[in-house]
C-alpha cells in the first residue's frame, strides 16, 4: 500500500495542495474553529476539479466500500470510502491541510486535559494508526437525490481519531441541488443544543470538529459535545467528499 512519505519527493499534486492551503489566514481559521467548532476555507477546490472529482463516483476502481445510509440508520442516500492511492489531488491536500489542524487539535487537547498529541507531518499520524491496526483509508465521496439526508452523527472509526475532518461542496446549491446544508450541532452539559448551520458554495471546505472540543466557563476549560449532519435534500444531486485524517481498521 502506497502512502505519501517525507523521503518521496512531492508531486505537483502535493505542491499545488500545499501552496493553496498555506494561503489561507490560519490564525483566523483556528480562531473560528476555537469560537464555533467550524471554519469555511472558500473556493478550496475550483469548479472543474470539483466536478472532476464528483465524476469519479460510477467508477468503482476508485472505492473500497460502498455504503447505503439507510441500512444502517445513518440517515439516506450513500457514499463511498476511496481505496489508496488516494486521487493526487484528494491525498495532497489530506497532507497540506493536517499541520494546520494538528496544531490547533493539540490545543485542544491540552485545555481538555488530554495527554495524546498529534505529531506534525501527516504521515507520521499515519503509521501511528497503521501501528494500530488501522490501515483503511477514510477519505470518502458522499451523494444525495432529492429526500436523502444524513443524520448528526461523528465519525470516530478506532481507537485513535483525529478530532478534526474537512468536507468539500462539489455541487452549486441553488443550481445542481436545493435543500441540503450542513448542519453541526454542539451539545454543552446542562444547556439545549446549539445548532449551526454552515453556508457552503461549490468548491468551499468547512473543518470541524468531529466530537469534542473545548470552551472557556467561568472555572476553566470544559468539553463540549459535537455532531454533523446534512438536512434534506429537495432537489437535484448533491456530491460532498470528506477528508477524514485518520485511518480505520
């Protein structure tokens, strides 16, 4: 199985990832995922490489696994884990975007009092996950008709979980969908549920936490409870992939 290395040289995939993320005001990002658990990274992917990737969904070579949502009571509609090698751009900015969010997980962690830290380069998270015995790649390609939807749910797949993911809106709302926003929900102990709803346009990116995250009370640091979801999709076809940083078993 192949995997991105620090001793491989980078391809122009992983070179024009890394330039487009690291353009991104990073400081400002962590802020938003600090106050709101989510940050949008507008036009991540341009429009032709958004509909690039959505056209690799017939295309099994491309996939591990198949998933119908509503046989598992995941919600419905259905999605398709990639198998590796990753599509170059999809494993490119899997590598670019994990430093950023490594630093601002292991914050996290820290005000949450959480011993584990995140190492910098992705794939030395990589072989931690392989060294337990979670070597399937995560990255998935999500699509919707008109009265799917996807419960509020975490995508925790083993023993490690990295507490952020990226997804990316491959379809136009308003053109190639209605309907169809992401929703993140936060639960705080003894307080109703928050719910925000994340506006995205074809080609943007939202990261946000996948379970838990910190806020400050008036007697430090507590955890916070969070789920992601997609609301009903009205009409069209709406194509999401997300960009799940740890392996499962």
């Amino acid at each position: 199985m192949s995997l991105h290395s620090p001793a491989i040289s980078p391809t122009s995939a992983d070179m024009s990832a890394e330039a487009r993320v690291a353009s991104y005001d990073w400081r400002s990002l962590a802020g938003e995922l600090d106050n709101y658990g989510c940050a949008v990274l507008p036009n991540l992917l341009s429009p032709d490489e958004c509909r690039g990737i959505a056209m690799l969904y017939p295309d099994e070579g491309h996939f591990r696994r198949h998933i119908h949502m509503a046989r598992h009571g995941f919600g419905k509609g259905e999605y398709r884990y990639f198998k590796y090698p990753l599509p170059g751009l999809l494993g490119g900015l899997r590598t670019a975007l994990y430093p950023h969010l490594a630093g601002v997980a292991n914050q996290w962690n820290a005000r949450m009092g959480i011993d584990e830290r995140y190492p910098a380069a992705h794939p030395s998270f990589l072989e931690q996950c392989h060294n337990a015995g979670q070597t399937r790649p995560t990255p998935l390609l999500l699509q919707y008709v008109p009265g799917d939807f996807n419960c509020l749910h975490q995508d925790l797949y083993g023993d490690l979980a990295f507490p952020i993911q990226v997804a990316i809106l491959l379809s136009e709302p308003g053109e190639d969908f209605t309907g169809g926003e992401f929703v993140l929900t936060e639960q705080r102990p003894r307080m109703q549920s928050r719910v925000e709803v994340v506006p995205l346009r074809r080609g943007d990116a939202v990261a946000f936490a996948v379970h838990n995250r910190p806020v400050q009370g008036s007697k430090g640091n507590y955890r916070v409870n969070l789920r992601h979801g997609v609301s009903r999709i009205r009409t069209g076809m709406r194509h999401t992939v997300g960009i799940i940083f740890h392996d499962a078993r």
